[in-house]
C-alpha cells in the first residue's frame, strides 16, 4: 500500500528514477516503476513532473531565477566580471555535498541517451539565456553578456563535472570559481 503523504516526493522520486536507470536503463524503466520504488502513486509523480525525464533535471527554474536574480541585484559599480561571478556563484549556491553523489550517478546516464542529452542542452541553453539576458539588461550590450553568459555557464558546468569526479573535499563554488578565474582574462573587460 503507497502512503497517502510523506515529506520530500521530489527528492524520493529522483533518487528512485536514479537508481532505477542505473540498474535497467532509461528507456527500460516506466513512470509507474519510480513511482512505486519511491512510494509514491504514479499520479504523485505526474503532478511533480511531466514525464520521467523531468525528474533528472528538476531544479532548472530555480537555476534561472538565482542567476537573474543574483546579476539583478549585484552593486551597480559591479565590472561586467563582477557581474558574471554574481551569477555563477548563485548557480553553486544551491548545490549540496549530496548533488556530488548525484551527479556520479547522473552523468553516465546522461552520457547513454540521447533523449536525456537533448533535455541536458535544453537545461543548459535555458540557464544560459537567462545569464545572458540579465548581463544585457544590466550592461546594455547584448553581445558582450553573450560572451560572458557562454563563458559563465561553461565554467559553471566544466567546474560542476570536475567536482563530481574529484575526491576532495572542496566546496562546488570553489571548484567552479576556479575554472571562471582561467576565463577572466580572455574575456573582454566591456564595450569599448
């Protein structure tokens, strides 16, 4: 018998459909199967998430909005690096040492699809965009914010890949920081 309630569906479902696809594979794997692995009645999981895939990639509106928000608020003398730092340190803001565990798991699963790389470049196309859509409103120069949204958002997922695979117990801001920092002096410093 599934319980009517239990805290935290969204995270339960995600580490079901992690394990599940690990253990069959995606396209082996049914809605229903993660939902009973995760206790939960395939009606829960609907009411979460449109389809099975979404459950890997779940926090994507969250990504945005910290990102926006985080360029938005930054000091008004902010550097346009400054700006960009603002934005990717509020994407490793929300990242937990767990995330690491999750990541391990997620990547070969991602790198075995193409159904679940579609929806990765998706994600990443939509964090992007964003990015780039603050750094112009406050730079009002759409194609530097490009450049630095692309650069940004490279070293935010190059660093993210990085911490995943490493053993050391270093924080995920750090390791993204420094993968931003090797950027900073190709990029072009503003308009002029």
């Amino acid at each position: 018998m599934v319980a009517r309630w239990q805290p935290d569906a969204r995270g339960r479902l995600l580490r079901a459909a992690l394990d599940l696809f690990t253990e069959r594979g995606y396209d082996a794997t049914t809605a229903a199967q993660i939902a009973e692995r995760a206790g939960l009645t395939k009606t829960t999981l609907f009411r979460h998430f449109a389809d099975k895939r979404e459950i890997l990639f779940q926090g994507q509106e969250t990504l945005v909005a910290l990102a926006a928000s985080a360029v938005a608020e930054a000091p008004r003398d902010a550097s346009p690096f400054e700006l960009l730092d603002a934005g990717v340190r509020a994407l490793c803001s929300i990242h937990a040492d767990d995330q690491r565990e999750i990541g391990r798991q997620l990547n070969p699963l991602i790198a075995e699809s193409a159904e679940l790389r579609e929806r990765a470049i998706f994600k990443r196309a939509a964090i992007t965009d964003a990015l780039r859509s603050a750094l112009a409103a406050r730079l009002d120069d759409p194609r530097l914010a490009s450049v630095l949204a692309d650069a940004g958002i490279r070293a935010y997922y190059d660093g993210f890949d990085a911490w995943v695979e490493s053993t050391d117990d270093v924080p995920l801001e750090h390791v993204v920081l420094r993968e931003l920092a090797a950027y900073e002096p190709l990029l072009p410093a503003s308009a002029d």
